[in-house]
C-alpha cells in the first residue's frame, strides 16, 4: 500500500510541477533519428530512415516541452502512456535551402537531417514538421517509436575517434556539450586539427555571452581521420574522400560549404556527449555554414577564420540571422507580414516582442543613418533597415555586428542576450 501510495504521489508531483520530469520519461541514452527530406520547389515529403542509439543523452534535461525559438522545422514527441508532450525542439536545414533554388523548379532531390531526442522509457508518438518561408507548416509526419525496436541500431559500443577535452567545466547533466570534428585531416594531420580546435575555442569564449558563461561549456574535439586531406572544391573539378564528404559551392553558392553526409557525420561522434556539432575543415579556401540546430562548419586557415567561426555559431547555437544584404538571393525569404523567427531581424509586423524593450527612449523607428555613423559601431540599439540579405523591409539591431561583417569586435547587444536566452535555456528552467 505504501509503495502505491508513494508511485501515485510522484505522478501528482509530476504533473502539478508544470515541468516535465527528465528521468520519469526518460533512461539517459539518446535516441538519433535519421530522416530523409526530399522534394522540390512545390512539394515536400519526410521519411524515416534510420533508429539509432547512442550511450549517452547530453541536451537539455529543462524546458523540455517549451520551445524558445520557431525554426523552419521541429520535432514533438508524446507520451503513449498518458498523452503527454514531453519533448520538443526546433531546427534549420539545408533542405528548405535547396526548395528556394532555381534548380528545385525542375529537380526532385532528397537531403539528410539527423535530429537528437532523449531515448524514451516506452513507446511515443513523434510529429516532426517543416514550414515554408512564411512559416507555414508544408509537410509533417507523425509516426510511433518502440524503444524496445530490434531495429534500432545501438552504438553504445563504438569506438571512437581519437578525442580530448578543450574545455571540461562538468558532467553533461550540468554542460552545454559543443563537439569539434576533424574533416579533411589526415591521420598526420591530427596535430594540425587540434592546434586548430583550440584556435578557435579560445576565440569562442573572448565574445560574451560565452567568455561569462564558459563554466557551463564543455568542448570536446573529436580526430575523425580523411583519406586525404583538404576538402571538396567541384568548381575546381576537385573530389577528396574525407570523413565528412563536405565540398564548396554548395547550393551553387561558391562561399557556402555544406555538410551533406550528416549520418556519417554524426557516426563519427557517436561515442562521446554532444549536442552541437562544429565540423573545421582542413582549407585556406573562404567560406563557411551555420545551420540552426544541426551544425556549424568553417574552413580552418583563411585569414578571416576566427570571425567567420563565431558569425556561423551564431547561426547554428543561437539560431541568429545575417544581419547583412545583397539582394542577390533567388528566393525571399522575410514578408512584411510575417515576423521572422531570428530574435536580431524584425520586419516590424510584431516589432514589440523583439527589442523595443532595448531602445532608448527616444528612438526613431526605423532608426535613420547619420552620415558621420561610425561603420563599426555595434553598441547602439536601433532599427536599422536591412537584413536577411534583403535591403528592404527587413530591420536589424545595431549598424553593424559579428553577424552583418567579420570587422566588428563582438556581437551587437541583441544578439549578445538572443544568444545568453539559448543559454539558460538549456540549462535552467524558463519561468
């Protein structure tokens, strides 16, 4: 009697909490799904392709059915047993991309997209959406998991590559885990990697909100080795085997460099914790991806490398948008009558739940130029028109930014809370 008592007393406890309680729902491994997203410019699809299970879960164990930012996609999964949304989170990818090219008006084509869950104690329903460029949901798929599934492949025995610790403030429980990957080093080139790894781990933590909050850091580099070394460039007519498959001039943008391989990708990280994955590619070449939720690659010796690594992490961690324009862009991607999801761009449609809270009190909306503006100056909280590669219709925070160019000094004040909200987020519970 006792013991029935004190079972339905912890279920009255979970539920009058308010927050989802981590190992009622949960055993501490995470559950890797790979999917398959493909079409083209007019219709979308979603397919599961593979279960995986890997030892360890090192995301968020707080807020777990709360999301703190939109998306262009994301994952919902509910309890079976009581109905339950247990868990939730949003995220960027490639796909999408490639749907607002010319290419996707005549060609079907089909992208990876790895997403991490906590490994459920029973069976849950998954709903996993994508959204178009007005934020509208243009495909979802719901489908059921058993964790018992025979064909869940498990990695808990896989060994992995070479790795150390760069920085190691705690256990995952109580960490942000960031794991650094190799891609197009050689196994003799492993030194170089990690020379590198640290090169740009130590500039990570020089911009705030990081240098404050790097004791809820850690960052692990992982040696995956390449056949050869360097890293695909098709404009070139160059092909290298790597661990990663990553080559430029993806999407045809000769500057973009894409991780297309994400299953290879993540099975080379598949025997320590993480939950952001950084790929440095052995290159000199300029260029770089941030891709919100999934990952952040930047070439690793181009004079530019430092700024480029922390404007893309802006992207990949802190799902913040270019704050800079070029109208070049085939595809529009922000309508006045849509608010963008990006916490640094506003197209003024619900303005107030930005940062109005941030502008002085005098602020003109949108802020005007002042001939003699000081073109680096990112400490001055405005509404400066455009962003998102659009001159028009799209407003930003600060003149300039880490994430508008690579000669400011930091992050502008917006981005600098957007990214201290991402934080907290994963680590304490919202209120």
């Amino acid at each position: 009697m006792k013991k029935v008592f004190f079972f339905l007393s912890c279920c009255l406890a979970i539920v009058a909490s308010g927050e989802i309680n981590f190992d009622h729902y949960f055993d501490g491994r995470t559950l890797r799904i790979d999917y398959t997203f493909a079409g083209d410019s007019t219709r979308q699809e979603i397919f599961v392709s593979e279960y995986v299970s890997l030892p360890t879960w090192a995301g968020r164990r707080v807020n777990l059915d709360t999301l703190l930012l939109e998306g262009t996609g994301d994952i919902t999964m509910r309890s079976l047993d009581d109905g339950r949304k247990i868990y939730c989170n949003s995220f960027s990818t490639h796909f999408q991309d490639w749907c607002g090219t010319p290419q996707a008006l005549t060609l079907k084509c089909a992208y990876e997209h790895v997403v991490l869950l906590p490994m459920p104690r029973s069976k849950v329903e998954i709903e996993i959406r994508l959204f178009d460029f007005k934020q509208r949901p243009v495909t979802v798929l719901k489908h059921q998991f058993d964790p018992k599934d025979i064909m869940v492949r498990d990695l808990s025995s896989k060994q992995a590559p070479d790795n150390r610790y760069l920085v190691h403030s705690g256990t995952p429980e109580e960490c942000i885990d960031l794991a650094i990957l190799a891609e197009g080093y050689t196994k003799d080139e492993l030194p170089l990697f990690y020379q590198d790894a640290q090169r740009v781990t130590d500039e990570l933590f020089k911009y705030e909100p990081f240098k404050s909050n790097k004791h809820r850091f850690n960052v692990i580099a992982v040696g995956a080795e390449s056949q050869e070394s360097g890293v695909s460039e098709p404009a070139k007519g160059v092909w290298k085997q790597t661990a990663c498959g990553t080559f430029f001039d993806f999407l045809y943008m000769k500057r973009l460099i894409g991780v297309v391989n994400l299953r290879k990708t993540s099975d080379h990280l598949a025997a320590v914790p993480y939950e952001h994955i950084i790929v440095l590619a052995n290159s000199s070449e300029y260029g770089g991806c941030g891709v919100y939720n999934s990952y952040d690659i930047t070439p690793a010796h181009h004079a530019g490398t430092l700024p480029v690594f922390v404007h893309e992490f802006g992207h990949s961690f802190g799902g913040l948008g270019d704050e800079y324009f070029y109208d070049e862009m085939y595809t529009q991607y922000y309508y006045p009558d849509v608010e963008p999801w990006h916490e640094n761009l506003t197209t003024l449609c619900d303005f107030q739940r930005k940062w109005a809270d941030m502008l002085p009190k005098d602020a003109v909306i949108p802020t005007p130029v002042n001939p003699d503006q000081d073109k680096n100056d990112y400490t001055t909280v405005g509404v400066f028109e455009g962003g998102g590669n659009q001159s028009k219709g799209v407003y930003r925070p600060a003149f300039n930014c880490r994430m508008r160019t690579n000669n400011v000094p930091d992050y502008c004040p917006v981005c600098r809370r957007a990214l201290q909200r991402v934080i907290d987020y994963h680590l304490q519970p919202m209120h």
